[in-house]
C-alpha cells in the first residue's frame, strides 16, 4: 500500500516534495518523483514495501521511459498477467512486482486495463507520446483517488491533504454538500465537502489531456445485482461448496506478500471464515491473528475471537482496551480524516489495525461480507417494513413513533430502542429512502432545524433515488443490497479500513471483494442470502461443518464504541465551527439535550464533531457552551 500524488501545470520541485511527505503514513519505507519541466508534470510516490521489496521503486518506467507509473494497491491476478504480457513480448526488469505488469499492461491494453485487474488499485499512468495523464481506480473503491481543477493546473492525489501542500490550491466548503454528508453520514463520489475537489468514483477511470488539462471520466466498471434466477433450493449444496472454493481462491490470491500476514479476527462468521481459509495454506504456528476488546461487555466480542482462535489453534493476539483510555484518542484520529465519515467504528478499527502492525504489515480483512450476502438488520426489516407502511395509517404511525420516543434511552451497543426509533424515523418516508436514512446522522426533518435552508430530500438523497429508481431488479432487498454495496461499503466502510490501516502504516486486503467472490454474490438470488429470517444463508451452509457452532448462530455484533455515553462528557468544550448555512445555536441546543438525557442525538452529533475535527483547512471556532 502506498501513498500516490501529482499535478500538471504550475508549481516546482519543492511542491511535489512537500504534497508527497504529507502522505508519509501511507508508505513510510520510501519516496520517489518524477519531474518533467517541459510537460509540466510533477509526479511523487510513497511506499510501503510489501511485494518485490527490493524491485519495487516508483515511478516505475517502460524500456523507453515512454510511459510511468505511481500506484497505490496490490494487484492479485499479477502473476496471470505477467505470463500474458511476456508471452506477447514484454520485456519485465523487476522479480515479480506487480506496478511493472501495470506498466506493461497500459502499454499493451491502454484504457481496458482496468478491466482485467483484479486487486485494489489506485494509479495514475503518464503517457509521454500521447501527452495525458490516466488514472482509475478498482472496481469497488478500496483505494482512494482524489483530483482537483483549479488556476490553470491539475492534481490528484490519495488523500485531500497532499493537496494542502500546493500554494495555488483552495478548499471552499459548500453547505448542500455538508447537508449530504449529514444525511447519509459520508459523501457519495464525485463529492466532497470541498467545491473544488472531487473523489474518482469505484470503478472509475479518466484520462487528462497535458496541454488543455481536459478531462475525460467514465465508469469501466460498475456493481449492479443480476440474480440467476434458475437457481433454486435444491442447488444448496452445489452452491455452498462454490462459495468455498473461491472463498479459498481468494485468500490464496492474498497471501502474496514479502512481509509478515495476520488477520483481523472479531469472532463473527466473516473473520472467522477468513481465518479457515488461512489455514488451509498455512500452518498453525505461521497464522497470526489480532482481536481488540472492550472492558464494556455490550461492546466485547473476545470471547469468540478466542474460541475460533482455539478451534484452529492459531497464534492469537488480543488487546483488551479500556474504553475510558480508547476515548481520548478520538479528536487526534478524526482530525487526520481529511474527508470525514460520521463512522464511529473508525476509532476501533484504528485502534485494532494499531495493534497488529506492532507484529505484521498486512491483514486480511471481512470488508464487503454483510453487504454482499445481507448481513445486516435492516435486510431483515425490509419485509416487516413494507407490511406496516402498507398497512398503517399515517396518524397511528405518528403516535407509534411519539410513543418510541419516550422510551427509555440505552447507552448499550445496538440496543432495541435505538433500533426502533430509528426503523420507524426512515418510515416516514419512501422506501427509496428507508435505508439512507435509517443511516443517517440527520434525516430532513433534523436538518431544517440545524440549517438556514435546508435542501429537500429529494436533493439530499439523489444518489440513492437514482439508485433505487433505475434499478430493474424486482425485490426490495436487492435493492437495499445495491445502496449498502455501491454507497454504503463503497463511501463509508473502505473509506474507514483504508485510513484506519493507513494511519498505522497498515495494508489491509478484504477477500471478500475479490472479483470472482463479488461476481458470484451479484449472480445469487436474495434467497440465497436471506432466508427464513437466516441471513447470509449460503455463507451458514458452507461453513457449517467447518466453523464452531456458537459463532453459525451468533448474532450479528458491530464494531462500535459507547458513543451515546461518551458525548455526555467529551469532548469537554464541543468546537462549534462557523459552517456556511447552519445555525450554531441549534448544534448548542442538541449537545445540551444530549448532555441532559432528555435525547439521544448520538449520530448527528458525532457527524458533527468529525466535520469540525476532520476539515482540512481551520475556519473561525467558537466554543459551546455544554
């Protein structure tokens, strides 16, 4: 994993250096640059070694110097793709690095390389004889790419921050996209909280012409859900024994590394099935696998960490975290997300990715497992969702939800009357937007309170409308499938796995977005994945025999921290920036029902503090009176 930025147009040496050491944490092993006065082009690269360590350097260049590289990622079908290449005549220098079968592969393949990659890949390709610049990135947005267009030049880079470092470049907040981050709790590609600056979407590709700086976006990939629905019960069994085979297949494809492995291991069926796979490659003594816990029993999931980990007598290493400890880290670790996500499971997964870098430099990672095969509660609810929206008068649902309101506040993790208030706010609405707000931080109503004037939710929800509205799919639930997998997992989860390892020099892999395992889930009929109120069904049935009975049939725990209790204290002063379009006095007054126990306004409030700590540029702050 490595750390990838550059511009074309003005700007010097001193420039390219400073935007590449601001991404030190993402490849703490080295640097390197590419300048070329005559095309205006500055190029800058920091790595982290992982594979062909001492072949590795970037940018990487062709025979001629024609053609170069900076990449971030792994490519896992390299070794495929090198036999390819040299068979069409390449010429490879290195061992076996994966960046120069990218090199040959533009040369060869030009824009369909992206294609035929199966791995996690940001890069960006200069073209000396065509006189462009292209980039893209994976099909599911695991590695990020950001790019801006400003005062006559053109940067990208892996992080918002490299771009602070480049003296022409501004940062102009705009308040309809702070409302968007607020009403999902991130921001969809192309957006950030920035005018200026965008994210290249998952599965995107663009090419910059180098005299006009003219861009060129397009999608080569795109997730979509395309049930085979001939299959049917009886292909059960057929069905489970693919699933473990590519689940196999995909681990395999992981554990190419030239530094030490682990694996995050929670306990929950998607880890622990990773950590089977593992040791079928590997014995007992060579797997490592790393487990945080909480002295908070709702919040702990050790205990079967530890009974996966006995089961297949793996090295296990556990930490177990004092929460009041784990607390004080939170405003140093949200004011390094420089696109802020309202996640609060971003401070254990920094805290857990933290703790196995003390011993490994790659984890494997169940990232994508719960979005693909309908893990997650509101899978479950859509059903009883449609049944009360048909079937209850909007009166009756007003006080059913009035009623919700008055029940007593659990600070627990996941506990029934936060999940209830929360079923029945999305229920106010379509059942395009259910699931975005059943996520959000401030749903429409919230946010006419907090802002001058707030955007209508046909506005703030656009992405998931069109999602919903376009789609051909006939069942609910495999529509929900497609918001969780191209909003959700895409502009949330990746984006907090990949800053969390980042942040601790960590490369994390998430085997289940191995291509041939995603390619799979989308083919599988919802029924395979949710049924009789079992949900990731035919995962269950693979691993059935394979796996200790108590984690099939545990429930589903999140990765999460007490935060409804933790904003009764902290922070001390809550920052209150001064944001274009939202009224101060209205984010006062939630931290002070919040702090009274009159209201759980746990989500909009951490949304907020991981704005006000998380922006890349400093605006006037006051502080709030608590």
């Amino acid at each position: 994993m490595c750390g990838i930025v550059g511009f074309i147009g003005r700007g010097n040496k001193s420039d390219i250096i400073s935007m590449t050491e601001r991404l030190w944490h993402r490849g703490p092993d080295g640097a390197g640059y590419h300048i070329d006065a005559s095309l205006q082009v500055f190029l800058g690269h920091r790595r982290l070694s992982v594979v062909d360590i001492e072949g590795g350097a970037q940018p990487m260049w062709n025979e001629d110097g024609s053609v170069g590289i900076v990449f971030n990622g792994e490519i896992y079908n390299a070794p495929e793709l090198r036999e390819h290449l040299e068979a069409a005549g390449h010429i490879f220098t290195t061992n076996h690095s994966d960046t120069e079968v990218l090199v040959h592969g533009y040369e060869e393949w030009g824009h369909q390389l992206p294609l035929r990659l199966n791995g996690m890949f940001a890069f960006a390709v200069l073209d000396k004889r065509r006189r462009k610049l292209f980039l893209a990135r994976d099909r599911l947005g695991e590695k990020p790419l950001y790019y801006t267009q400003q005062h006559g030049l053109f940067a990208f880079s892996s992080e918002i921050k490299g771009f602070q470092e480049h003296p022409e470049l501004e940062f102009n907040l705009e308040p309809r996209l702070i409302a968007k981050y607020f009403a999902y709790g991130f921001l969809p590609a192309p957006h950030t909280p920035y005018r200026e600056i965008l994210k290249l979407p998952a599965g995107g590709q663009m090419s910059v012409n180098l005299d006009d700086h003219r861009c060129e976006v397009q999608r080569y990939w795109e997730f979509r859900l395309e049930p085979d629905d001939n299959l049917r019960e009886r292909d059960d069994e057929r069905l489970a024994d693919t699933f473990r085979q590519l689940l196999l297949n995909s681990v395999r494809r992981r554990l190419v590394a030239d530094v030490p492995l682990g694996v995050f291991l929670s306990g929950g069926l998607d880890s622990s099935s990773i950590l089977w796979a593992l040791r079928q490659f590997r014995s007992e003594t060579d797997v490592k696998c790393f487990t945080v816990g909480f002295n908070e029993p709702s919040f702990d999931e050790t205990e079967y960490a530890r009974i996966v980990a006995n089961h297949f007598g793996c090295v296990h290493r556990v930490e177990l975290l004092d929460l009041n400890v784990a607390k004080e880290l939170f405003v140093e670790i949200l004011r390094r997300m420089d696109d802020p996500i309202s996640d609060s499971s971003l401070i254990p997964t920094f805290l857990l990715s933290r703790f196995c870098r003390q011993e490994v430099t790659v984890a494997l990672s169940g990232d994508g497992g719960d979005e693909l095969l309908a893990g997650y509660d509101p899978f479950r609810a859509m059903k009883p969702a449609r049944w009360y929206s048909a079937c209850m008068p909007r009166p009756l649902h007003q006080m059913v939800e009035k009623l919700a309101n008055r029940l007593p506040k659990s600070d627990t993790n996941m506990s029934l009357d936060f999940k209830l208030r929360r079923t029945l706010l999305g229920l106010n609405h379509k059942a395009a937007l259910w699931n975005p707000i059943w996520l959000s931080p401030a749903d429409p109503r919230r946010l006419a309170e907090i802002m001058d004037e707030a955007p209508s939710a046909e506005e703030l929800y656009s992405e998931a409308i069109e999602l919903w509205e376009s789609s051909n799919l006939a069942n609910p639930l495999d529509k929900a499938m497609e918001f969780y997998t191209r909003l959700y997992l895409q502009e949330d989860i990746l984006v907090k796995v990949d800053r969390a390892g980042m942040m601790n020099s960590l490369e994390t892999r998430a085997v289940f977005l191995d291509n041939d395992l995603v390619d799979f889930s989308r083919r599988l009929p919802s029924h395979f994945k949710l049924r009789n109120g079992v949900s990731k069904y035919i995962m269950k049935r693979a691993m059935r025999d394979l796996l200790p009975r108590q984690i099939i049939d545990r429930p589903k725990k999140g990765f999460g921290i007490p935060l409804a209790s933790w904003l009764k204290d902290i922070p001390n002063m809550p920052p209150i920036r001064e944001l274009p379009g939202f009224r101060p006095e209205q984010i006062e007054r939630l931290w002070r029902e919040h702090r009274q126990g009159t209201a759980d306004h746990r989500l909009i409030l951490w949304a907020w503090l991981a704005l006000q700590y998380g922006l890349v540029k400093e605006t006037r702050v006051k502080e709030c009176a608590s």
